[in-house]
C-alpha cells in the first residue's frame, strides 16, 4: 500500500482546514470547496476566493504522469536541478504499445521498439524518486484508481483524464508537463479557483443503462465547452448507489465537457472498492472523518444556493446513449439512433466495438460485457462485428482471465488487446485503414475527434457504454435496439439479448501475479540518465529565448484555423507519439489536422515569403530560418482535449508567437502560458471574419502588458488597408514573468541551478 502516512498527516488537518475555509467563506461547503480549501498552499484559508477568478496556489499530494507526456515532464524537470521530486510522483507506460495482434505479441513488439523511450523514462524514474510502473501495467488512470487514489486527496496529472480518480473523491486535475514540473519542484501550484456545477442523480441505474450514459448525457446538455473552468460535483441517491469504478467512468469522461474535474462524496461503494484493492487502512482513516469527504448537508439540500449551475437526471429513467461521431457532445439516444443515422447518413454497419479503455474497464464493466458475450453461444448467435477488449491494468486482466471472462470472449471471437491505451489514442494498426473507406466503429472510450482511433478521416466513431457496445458488435449494426429490437440467430429464430448483469466487484476478490511496479532507488544520486545526440525520439530540452523587450511586429500568418481544433489537430498522437521526447521532431506534425478557413484544406497553408501553398510545419520552418514571427488564428474552445503541451511547445520552437481565437479550453491556454507563448482572445469575436490571408500583423501594448488590460492588435491588409482590433488575455503578475522569461521553466532554473 502506497501513501499511508501521507494520508494520515492530510487527514488529521482536514477538520480544521474545512473550517478555516468554512469561516472564510461564511457558508456551508460544497465537497469541491472543501478539498480544495484543505488544499492551500498557505495552509488554513484566510479569506474567501472568487470562483471563475481569483487564481490561488495550491499543494497536491501526489503526481501521477503517463509516458507519453512524462517525457517532456521530466526532461524539463531536468532542467530544474533537484535531487528528488518533493512530492510522490509515478510514471505510467501505456500510450506507445501499438495493438495490432493480441497482448503477448503487441508488448514484446513495444518493448523493443520503445526501449529507448522506456529505458530514459526508468532511469530518470529511479533517479529522482519517482514510482515506475512498467508497459503492460496498465493505463495510468485505471492504475491510479487501484493504487494512490483517495478520498479528499488532490492529485495532477499530466493528461486530461486524470480526472478518472474523482470516482474516489478526490480533486485530481489533468495538467501540461510543465505544471507537473512545478509540483515535482516543490512549487505551489496555481489554478484559477473554478466554478461549481452540481450535478443532483435522483432514481438509480437498471437494465441497460450504464455510468457511462449518465456522463454521456451531461455532455449531451453542457457541450465540449460547458465545462470549462468549472469543477463538476454529484450527488444524490443515484450517485450514492452507484459503484466506486462507474463514478471513475463519470469524472473520466468529465474531461469531454472541458470540465476542471469532476468529483463524489465519499461513500459505501468507495469503501468496498478500498477495501477490494487492498486498502483497508484508508478505508478505515476516511471513515474517520467522513463528514468532511462530502459536501456539508444545507448544500445537497438547497444546491441552487451553492452551485452556479445545477443539473438534475433521474437514472430511472436515463436511456443508454451513443454520442458521435466526431465530437463526444453530440449524444443521441439508442431509441433515437435509427432515425438519426438515417437522416444524417452514418453508416450503419458496424465493422468494430471495441471497449476498454482507461475510461471503461472496470470489473464490472468487463463482467456486464461478458453476460452479453455469453449470450452469443447461449442464443445461437455469431458475432458480426469485430470485437476487442483492452484492459485498463494487469490486476483487472488477471483476474477477469481468472474467473474464466477472457474465455468467454475468446470464444466468441474477440480480441485482447494489451493493457494499455492502443486504439484509443490511434496505436492501433488496423488493416485497411490506409485506403481511408467510409465506415462506423462503436467503442465505449471517451473520445471520437476525426482519425483519432485509427488515422482514417472516415472512420465515424461513436462512444457508448461497454455493455452498449457488446450488444451492438454482436448485432452488427448501429440501428439495433437491444432494449427492445430482436435478432436472426444462426437457426433463423429470432431472439432478445437479456439485459446485461455483472459484479461490482470479483466476488472471490482481485488477484495479480506480478502488477508490474518498479520502485525508484532510495539513493538516486548515482544514477546516470543518458540521452543520444543522435537520438531519433529524445531530445535534451534548450531553454527558450526571453521576451525581446518590444512589442511584436511584422507577423505572417501561419494558419487561420476553422472549426474544430483540438489537440489532436494541432499535435496528433497514433504515429507522431513517438517523437514524444524529442521537440524538434515532433515539431513536424503542428498543426497538421487543422482546416485552413482559406481553402478548407489540412496542412496546406500560404507562404508568405514564396507565395506558394504548402504543408504548415514546412511553412513555419521558413518562417523560423528568416527570422519572422507569425500567428495562429482559431476558432471556439481551439486546444480542447488532452494536456499534451506538445501543441504549445511545437509552436513556441518553430517561432510562433501568438495565438489568437476565439476561446481556449483551459488546460491548452495554461500550457501556452507556461511555454512564454502570448495566448489571446478575441474581444469581439466577429474580428475573426477580419483575419485575411496575406494579412502582416502587429500585437502592441507588451511593454504595459498588465493583468485585464486588453492588447491592441493591427491587421495590415495585402491591399493597404488595416483594421485595429483588441484581444483579451487572462494573465495575472506571475504568468506575465512567465512571458518576459521565455517560459516558466527559466524562472524555476534561477531557482535551482547555482
Ligand atoms: C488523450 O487521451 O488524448 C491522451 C493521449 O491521453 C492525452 C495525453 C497525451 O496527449 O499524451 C490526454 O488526454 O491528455
Ligand atoms: Fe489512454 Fe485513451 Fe485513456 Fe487517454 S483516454 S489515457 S489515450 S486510454
């Protein structure tokens, strides 16, 4: 058991921390106010913050990282000159193992192919003080979940779904590499004290209807932006009664809505799901103050006064939903499905459900699944979509394999894949893919951008609870109701899937043979981290230029982005992960999935300097050699999605300087601040329309770059004419240093390196 005396100490401050900040406050407290106030860096809150504005410094207990983002994380811890990180922290090897054949096959092929990457991520691991958890252990967020996640706790993490551990009452927050740095450092860490969203679950989940459909709801009504700044809090009957791993799947997906994070109050189910995975001790410690690890009662009762929004589904009568495809908002009950993909023209033959996933792989998602896989042979029925299972972590896998699950599917024709991330962030090397055909897969991950899965543009990918997705691999078709549609069996008779029925927990409890931890050495003075000049995926980090002192003119250009935008447009992930570690390469796929608003193209931009149209990456590197800054231009929520400031720092190392749109999702916005990049909004958001191609720009005011105080910018025209239009910013003191510097990390340097 991990972090015991940790939680002892955070626990027996607890009481009083939530009444310092119930006095300050002068009310009684939301569970997000509580874990949060019990979190200040100064210790006891002296006065009240305002939500949506004032930023405040924070001390997370924990650090949890993924391998895919640790890279940059640590090369820039690095640079920081500590011995050891100041608080616990883990690495997690899960987003490179490509699945193509099944488990065994996949991680042997990773392993060697990644060895490189897994090697520097070890060594800096054992040096500093950091847990490693080895490829094939599992996804980070399912890890975390078993292993460090508690009630009352607040943890970061560098990836959006970080958020996974509120299924277990914690404040955890997904955050750039650079942030985590901060928090390894020893630094406070700063987030903009967010809004409240009170989401009331009355009535209680039966027959088809999962977890998942409730989160698939809520981005249903709050979109992929309504979240945004705001911490999402459940509770009611529906939430209490519940399983601990479903409400994982809730806060995991929270991630879809923008939302800071999601969080429960503490309860029976997170008891049993301590106490299943060996933590009986905290259960124990968390039963001791329970009243803290909830909301205080006056709220639940009357959330309209404590909430700035309040939400209320009744799960009784929640309906499974499919959301998709190409965005996670757009949510259509299964009732509703035929019609609507009749009218928009979803195709709707189903060649793949695949279900896993950090977001759904829990045992009782994977035992509900196999209640409708066993109905396949029971009934007489063949399978007609390809099917495949990743499971979130070695524990989850060895135990369903032990209680005979894993037969079950291979019987019925199924895959597994490895434990680890594969399809879902496009490590998926599916046959055919490459000749891009129009085509639809069901999965029950949590996210469906265009090519996110499988690289093809046509892939139309909708998300549906795992449950959903068995019943609609083994119907084939997006247009079946199982609730109340039947199928052909393999005789000719037709018959109804049963509703699926599973297990909170394994009965005869979780078992693992080797869970795959690698603790860190207790010394690391000695150990040596070696990168390769001539390495192709790691790169040692050179720090990034301060501010020139003057205002900025004469920009090109580079894109003007349309539409949708998100991390994955602007750094895709599948092929491009393994350049992870190394900025200049990875540099080469920037911006590459965004649509020029000029030609509706991908990765087909004006050259200012020739005047021809070529890829972005290309163009910007002209741009970098002759010395010419340039800016981004984008659309509503541009950056939303995953934490990797990848898509910060490939502009600020090709020579971006600005980008400008129309709203940014917030863990994108913090991460071009922190990489001294100048991240502004339009004040009137029509002066989008005003951006033209050849358009040469200037940004002024820098030199009184202040907080609230609006920057102008000028638009000189190809034709001689300008237009003078104003943008916003979000800035306070600390991150305008962070501009002048270069970059946070060169404040943090001064710090340390004597
Ligand atoms: C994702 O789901 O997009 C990822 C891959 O897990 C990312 C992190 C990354 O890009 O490495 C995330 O969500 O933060
Ligand atoms: Fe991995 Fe997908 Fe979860 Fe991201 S969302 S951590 S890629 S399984």
């Amino acid at each position: 058991m991990f972090d015991l005396e940790m939680i002892k100490t955070l626990y027996s401050n607890f009481g009083a921390r939530v009444a310092a900040g119930r006095k300050a406050v002068g009310r009684p407290l939301t569970l997000t106010e509580k874990i949060l106030y019990a979190h200040l860096w100064q210790g006891d809150a002296t006065e009240a913050y305002d939500r949506g504005k004032s930023y405040v410094d924070f001390a997370p207990d924990r650090v949890a990282m993924q391998d895919a983002t640790a890279q940059m994380a640590l090369l820039q811890f690095m640079q920081a000159g500590r011995d050891k990180v100041a608080v616990p922290s883990t690495v997690h090897c899960d987003h490179l193992i490509v699945a193509k054949e099944n488990s065994k096959t996949d991680l042997v092929r990773a392993v060697k192919e990644s060895s490189e990457v897994y090697d520097f991520l070890a060594s800096v691991s054992n040096k500093y003080g950091i847990g490693f958890w080895k490829p094939g252990a599992g996804i980070i967020h399912q890890v975390v979940l078993e292993n460090y996640a508690f009630p009352g706790g607040m943890m970061i993490g560098t990836d959006s779904h970080t958020v996974n551990a509120g299924g277990l009452g914690m404040i955890a927050i997904g955050v750039g590499g650079a942030d985590a740095c901060d928090v390894m450092a020893g630094l406070p860490w700063e987030l903009k004290f967010p809004k409240l969203i009170g989401v009331k679950l009355t009535g209680k989940l039966n027959g088809w209807t999962a977890p998942k459909d409730v989160i698939l709801k809520v981005a249903g009504i709050l979109t992929v932006k309504g979240g945004t700044g705001a911490v999402v809090e459940y509770f009611g009957e529906g939430a209490t009664s519940m399983s601990c791993t479903g409400k994982g799947t809730i806060c995991n997906m929270g991630a879809e809505i923008g939302a800071t994070t999601s969080t429960f109050g503490y309860d029976e189910s997170m008891s049993r799901y301590l106490k299943a995975t060996g933590r009986e001790d905290v259960a124990a410690l968390a039963d001791g103050i329970k009243e803290h690890l909830t909301a205080d009662a006056e709220v639940y009762a009357n959330p309209s006064e404590y909430f700035d929004q309040v939400i209320e589904i009744n799960l009784t009568e929640l309906e499974p939903h499919l959301n998709g495809p190409f965005t996670p908002d757009l949510a259509t009950p299964i009732s509703k499905m035929k019609e609507e993909a009749l009218r928009n023209g979803w195709p709707t033959k189903i060649e793949v459900g695949l279900i896993g996933s950090c977001t759904n792989s829990s045992y009782e998602d994977i035992s509900r699944s196999v209640s409708l896989a066993r109905q396949v042979t029971e009934k007489g029925l063949k399978l007609k979509s390809e099917f495949t299972i990743t499971p979130g972590s070695e524990t989850v896998r060895f135990t369903i394999e032990k209680d005979g699950f894993l037969d079950v599917f291979d019987k019925i024709g199924a895959t597994v894949f490895a434990n680890a991330c594969g399809p879902c962030i496009g490590m998926w090397d599916r046959v055919g893919a490459e000749k891009a055909e129009k085509n639809t897969i069901v999965h029950s991950f949590n996210r469906n951008f265009a090519k996110r899965a499988d690289g093809n543009p046509n892939t139309f990918a909708f998300v549906g609870s795992p449950e959903l997705v068995t019943a609609l691999a083994i119907a084939g078709d997006l247009s079946f109701n199982p609730l109340t549609d039947t199928l052909t069996n393999e005789a000719g008779q037709k018959v109804k899937l049963d509703a699926p029925t599973g297990y909170e927990l394994p009965p005869k409890g979780f078992a693992v043979d080797d869970p795959g931890f690698q603790a860190p050495a207790a010394d690391g003075s000695k150990v040596q981290v070696k990168v390769s000049p001539t390495s192709s995926r790691l790169q040692l980090l050179e720090p990034f230029a301060a501010w020139e002192g003057t205002d900025l003119k004469g920009l090109r250009l580079l894109i003007k982005a349309k539409g949708k935008c998100t991390t994955d447009h602007i750094s895709m992930a599948g092929p491009w992960l393994k350049f992870r570690g190394h900025l200049d390469n990875i540099s080469n796929n920037m911006l590459i999935g965004a649509v020029n608003f000029f030609n509706e193209k991908t990765d087909f931009v004006k050259n200012q300097v020739t005047g021809e149209y070529g890829p972005v990456p290309a163009t910007q590197r002209v741009y970098k050699a002759a010395s010419i800054g340039s800016i981004v231009v984008g659309d509503e929520n541009y950056g939303e999605g995953s934490s990797r400031e990848h898509a910060a720092m490939e502009p600020r190392h090709l020579g971006v300087r600005a980008v400008l749109v129309k709203s940014f999702a917030r863990i994108h916005e913090t991460n071009l601040k922190k990489q001294g990049m100048l991240g502004l909004t339009f004040a009137d958001k029509n002066d989008y329309d005003k951006i033209q191609e050849d358009d040469t720009i200037d940004i002024l005011g820098l030199t009184e770059f202040a907080p609230g105080k609006a920057l102008a910018i000028v638009l000189h025209h190809a034709d001689g004419t300008s237009d003078i239009i104003l943008a916003n910013h979000t800035y306070n003191e600390q991150q305008i240093e962070w501009f002048k510097a270069g970059g946070a990390l060169n404040i943090i340097r001064k710090q340390f390196v004597k």
